[in-house]
C-alpha cells in the first residue's frame, strides 16, 4: 500500500527547532518529487519545501532560511528540519509526493499530518 | 507569486444538486498546471483533479472541472453526502499555492 506517516510534531517554544519525519511506504522517496504543505490558521493551506528526485530543493519565502529538506534513501524518509520557528509557524504540517510530468504537478499522495504548536 | 482566489467562501446544498465552485488566479497560469482538492476535517486534502481536467484514479465521474488563463471551474453533478467537505484549487505553475477553501455544506 502506497502511505505516507508523519511525526515529530509537538509544542515548541518560539525560536525553537523541531525535526518532522515522513516515512514512505510502496514506493521510494528518492526517486520521487516530496513535498511539504501545511496548514495553518492564519494562511490556510501553504506550501513549504520541495526536493526533486535529483536533489534539488526549494522553498517559499517565508522559510527560506529557517527550514530544510532532506531525505534518507536507507530508511524510505523524508525529513523537515524547521529552526527559529515563529508562532505563525503553528499549523498542521502534511507531506506529499508531487507527481511532475511535462504537463501537470500535483500532490497525489498525502500523510495524515502532524501538529506543530510554537508557543511560549 | 500567483495568487488564487476561490469562490464562493462557502455555500449550503442539498443532496442531488449540482455545484461549481470557481478560482480566479491573479495572474495567468500557464499550461496545465491547476489542480483541485478535497478536504474533510480532521483529514489530509486529496486529490481529485490534476492538470485543469483531468480526474484522478478512482474519483467518481460526477467530478469535472475546466479553464484556462486565470479563470478555472470545479462542478459537481448530482452531489452526494460523501461530497460535502471542503475544496481547494492550487496552481502549480509559479511556486505552488492553494485557493481559501469552498466549504460546501448541507443544506
């Protein structure tokens, strides 16, 4: 079965740090587009990072800087490292595979989410 | 970055009823690059629409949608109960963002 499980969410102060992990099943991570989208009050649904298959990554102004995307071929997983996290940080942070072809990019496989709360 | 505009905000339906929700992009996407999701709460959005037209796997035929430019359409025919949630548009053709969400409720 083709699955995507978040963690590492919780309560963190702010200018605190906190790693997400995604761990994939039925299919391989690297080999695919992988994506961060969250969800939070203030924005609603926001894209966060990308990594491409072949590395590279990507990421929206507002936490170009603060977040990094990474990825462990051995364990199938995809990593969101997010330090000086703000209060408008807070939201539910899901991961997804993107699905880029020459005529479209979609998110066609979504975790169930992981909440992250920045407050003091 | 290209923003997305959905409307209405919300609307309240009834079971059997055709809907369309619209997204306005503030600037033109350009070739297929609009998708259309749904999200019930508590749950991950999924998609149901890729490349502005396109259903994907498993999404019933009663889901169509079509456009171009700025101006892009999600109609469901002959809602179900299973359809009431809510439904983003998302470009992917500068960044990616999402619309604010059609809630679609009964009524």
């Amino acid at each position: 079965e083709v699955q995507l499980v978040e963690s590492g969410g919780g309560l963190i102060q702010p200018g605190g740090s906190l790693r997400l992990s995604c761990a994939a099943s039925g299919f391989t991570v690297s080999n695919n587009y992988m994506s961060w989208v969250r969800q939070t009050p203030g924005k609603g649904l926001e894209w966060v990072s990308i990594m491409y298959s072949g590395g590279n990554t990507y990421y929206a102004d507002s936490v170009k800087g603060r977040f990094t995307i990474s990825r462990d071929s051995s364990k199938n997983t995809l990593y969101l490292q997010m330090n000086s996290l703000k209060a408008e940080d807070t939201g539910v942070y899901y991961c997804a595979r993107t699905v880029v072809t020459a005529t479209s990019d979609a998110l066609d496989i979504w975790g169930q989410g992981t909440m992250v709360t920045v407050s003091s | 970055d290209i923003q997305m505009t959905q409307s209405p905000s919300s609307l309240s339906t009834s079971v059997g009823d055709r809907v369309t929700i619209t997204c306005r992009a503030s600037q033109s996407v350009r070739g297929d690059y609009l998708n259309w999701y749904q999200q019930k709460p508590g749950k991950a959005p999924k998609l149901l629409i890729y490349a502005v037209s396109r259903l994907q796997s498993g999404v019933p035929s009663r889901f169509s949608a079509s456009g171009s430019g700025t101006d892009f359409t999600l109609t469901i025919s002959n809602l179900q109960p299973e359809d009431f949630a809510t439904y983003y548009c998302q470009q992917s053709d500068v960044a990616r963002t999402f619309g604010q969400g059609t809630k679609v409720e009964i009524k």
